[in-house]
C-alpha cells in the first residue's frame, strides 16, 4: 500500500472525527442561544452528515482494497 494512500485514510478519519466534534459542538452552542433562527441548526447537521460519509467511505476503501493490498506482494522495482 502506497504511503499516500495511508496518509490519505489517516486524514478523511481524523477530518471525520473533528468534523463531528465540531458539528456537535455547534449543536449544543444553538441550544444555547434561545432566539436564533430555525435554519442555524442545519450547518452543525451537515458537518456531521459529511463527517460520517467521509469516515464511511475510508471503512469501506480500507475493507474492501486496503486489506488486500496489504496482504499482497510488494511491487518489485
């Protein structure tokens, strides 16, 4: 497995991570703030909704190719 590809996985799961954090973070700063508007709420929604695609994404990338490539031959040079 190339090391870019493994940087790459690394990445999309710590940006997946943060992103959640940071959606539920916002989520509990709205409920906060009793006069804000209804549509305040969707922007922490969607962060969480694209975290978890891209953390579901590199689950399936790693399940379905990362664990074959990591038991198959090295390339020769």
């Amino acid at each position: 497995m190339r090391p870019t590809t493994v940087l790459s996985l690394v990445f999309a799961v710590l940006l997946g991570a943060a992103g959640i954090t940071v959606g539920i973070v916002l989520i509990a700063l709205h409920h906060q703030q009793h006069g804000s508007q209804w549509h305040y709420w969707l922007a922490p929604v969607l962060m969480i909704g694209a975290s978890a695609t891209l953390w579901n994404l590199t689950m399936q990338y790693w399940r379905q190719i990362g664990r074959r490539e990591m038991r198959s031959r090295p390339p020769r040079d």
